[in-house]
C-alpha cells in the first residue's frame, strides 16, 4: 500500500516536472563523465533529479544566483553516485546552499559534531551530518568534466556515508556485501595512501577515512581507471556499493 502510494506520489512529481527531456539532455550534454551511461540509465538518472529536485532545496548565499542550468547540474551529478540504489539514500536532510566561490567558515571543528569540512582557510564544499550540503559553484561548475575532481559527488559520497552515524568511510552496506571486507580493504588502501602518492588520487584522501572514501569515489565516477590501476580491489568493493561500473562490465 505504502508503495504504491509512494509510486502515486513519484508518478505525479514525474508528470508535473518543469524540465522537459531536452532540457535534462542538454544539461547532461556538459557533464562529460555522464557519456558512459546508455540511454535507459540517463532516462532514469532524469527522473531521479527531478525527484531530487522536487525533495530537496537549493539556495544561493553571498547573492548567488540559482539557475536552472546550476539546479539541473547539481541535481545531475548528485544523482549519478545513487542511480541504482534510490533516493532514499539522501533522506534525512533537505538543503543545499551554494556560494559563488571557495567561503571561509567560522568553524574550525572538525568531526566533533559530525560535520566533514574541506580545504583549509578556504572550503569548496561541506556535509553536515543531519544538516545542509554546501558547495563553492566555481568549484562545483568544473565537475563532471572527466579530471578526477567532483566536489558535488564528494560531499554527496559524505551523506551517503552519514547514513550510519558520523562520516567514517564506512557507509551501509548492500545486502549482498561483506562489512568486513570492505572495512578490511578500506583500511588497507587507508594505510598504504598515506604512505604512497598515487598518480590521479587527491592527497586529500589522506586526511583520514572518510575522506579516502570521499575522495576515491570522485575517481570511480571521473576516472575509474586511475582507481583500477592504484587500488583494484577498492574499485571492486565500490561497483558492488554504487551498483555500478564505470569501466564498463567485465569481459
Ligand atoms: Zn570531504
């Protein structure tokens, strides 16, 4: 019953979109990392940024205008990482602020109260547990475009992680998972990250393992390959988390 209802509800967002196919094929058109999906999976990735659209709002800071090209590629890309798990992953929270550039915070805690902060005086994104995403558009607006960054997929990839508590790099797993390998392989990327420079991965990732997570899974949807060749094993333990596979199916 609830499912239907929930389906009646989904249907009628669906119907009454804003944006037409075009208008979602178009934006799609400038994020690059989205030309590996077939025609049914960028239907589906439309259908989930309108819901996403519809569930969660975005607003400007510091005068930023928000747009509808800015709505479109934000929801886009923060839908790429949950395309074939469901919206329900983002639950629990409903805004998203967006600066015209990199802002400086008041806060300087980190992880105390949950919240994952990024740079240093100046920040191009943060997820806050229970609380808001907030993204720098001059950071944001260069994702998608295949280099191995993607602030919205990092702070996204935080809220998926928040799911179970405190960013931690240990997100719920899929039923068909095993907790301790990922927490086994996770750890031991972790550590060998923090002594290694590997050619495509962020040093950031080296923050600590939430970061690492956060930070290689801007490679597995930009650059799936640079991740293959540091770290084939946490490649595979995330095509089993996203129910994805950027690289294409095994042959
Ligand atoms: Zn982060």
């Amino acid at each position: 019953m609830f499912s239907i209802l929930k389906d009646w509800r989904e249907q009628r967002v669906l119907d009454n979109s804003e944006f037409t196919h075009a208008d979602w094929m178009q934006a799609a058109e400038r994020i690059v990392i989205l030309d590996r999906l077939d025609e049914d999976e960028m239907t589906r990735l439309f259908e989930l940024a309108t819901l996403f659209l519809h569930d969660k709002s975005i607003t400007g800071a510091q005068g930023f205008e928000i747009t509808d090209a800015v709505r479109r590629s934000i929801a886009l890309q923060a839908c790429l990482p949950i395309l074939n798990l469901s919206l329900e992953w983002y639950a629990g929270w409903s805004s998203i602020i967006i600066y015209p550039g990199s802002y400086t915070s008041e806060s300087t805690t980190v992880d105390e109260f949950g919240i994952v902060h990024e740079g240093h005086q100046h920040r191009s994104g943060e997820a806050w547990l229970r609380g808001p995403i907030i993204l720098s558009w001059k950071d944001a607006k260069h994702s998608g475009e295949r280099d191995g960054h993607n602030v919205v997929i990092h702070e996204f990839v935080h809220k998926l992680d928040m799911l179970n508590g405190r960013a931690n790099g240990f997100p719920p797993m899929q039923p068909d998972m095993d907790p301790t390998r990922w927490t086994e392989t996770m750890e031991r990327g972790f550590a060998d990250f923090q002594k290694h420079r590997k050619a495509g991965l962020d040093r950031y990732g080296a923050t600590n393992p939430a970061e690492f997570f956060a930070v290689l899974s801007e490679v597995f949807f930009e650059t799936p390959q640079k991740l293959m060749d540091a770290y084939p094993d946490i490649y595979e333990i995330m095509v089993k988390f996203f129910c994805q596979t950027p690289l294409g199916p095994k042959s």
